[in-house]
C-alpha cells in the first residue's frame, strides 16, 4: 500500500511489486485528485505521470478510495500499463468529484481495467479511440 500526497519516480527502469497474487493499493492522503497519466498538481493532488505508471508490477493495482477528490486518467500506451494485470479504479465518495473517474485527453490501453464510480464514469476521449 501507497498512501502519499504526490508520487515521485526518479527511473522508469525501477519496479514497484506486488507480493504474489496480493493487491497493490494507491491512495491519496490529502482529499485532493489523483492523476494517471495526468498532471493534477495544480489541485494538490497525487499526479503519476504515464512514464511513472509503468513502474508498477504485479497482478492488480488499485488506486483510489473514498477520501480523494476524483480520479483523472490521461492517454496511457500499452508500454505504461502492461507490468500489471489489472488496473483498479475506485471512486467511492459520496460528494463532489470524489466518486468519480474520467478518461482525458487522449485513448488508454489496459490488459483488464475495473472501475467502480459511485458518481459517474466519464469518457472525455477525443475522436474515435477510447479506453481499449
């Protein structure tokens, strides 16, 4: 488990792994957003960049929870995702952007995603590609 206000990885070479078949979590500790492959400093919140992203190894990552003010998801390549199986999104807050997850800017590529938004699922992809 992560919790941090922001996540700095000073080498895309370096790996974070999961122990076995066990769940990796990424948690934001300060209320504020939480971007994949997006930058959400300018809110306070916890941005991974897509390089920083594929530092991540193991069967599932999950990130978020219900203390975070939303989460963002920029164009992710396959290169960025692939070293985990399952990508976990979960907005579970009740208010505000909190239960929510949006897909931004550019089309994502995961091996298998879940994501669970109390508040909603936004797919703001322009063009024909989306979340593959």
């Amino acid at each position: 488990t992560i919790t941090a206000a922001d996540l700095v990885v000073g080498s895309t070479t370096a790996r974070i792994y999961s122990s076995g078949a066990y769940n990796m979590f990424l948690y934001s500790t300060n209320g504020k957003p939480i971007g994949i492959g997006v930058d959400v400093s300018a809110q306070g919140g916890m941005s991974v960049s897509a390089a920083e992203a594929q530092v991540f190894a193991g069967s599932r990552l999950c990130v978020g929870d219900a203390m975070h003010g939303g989460i963002y998801v920029g164009p992710l390549t396959a290169t960025n995702t692939d070293n985990v199986q399952t990508w976990c999104f979960l907005a579970s807050g009740t208010s505000g952007a909190g239960g929510t997850v949006t897909f931004q800017t550019g089309a994502s590529q995961f091996r298998v995603l879940e994501v669970t938004a109390v508040l909603g699922i936004y797919l703001d992809v322009p063009g024909t590609n989306g979340v593959t």
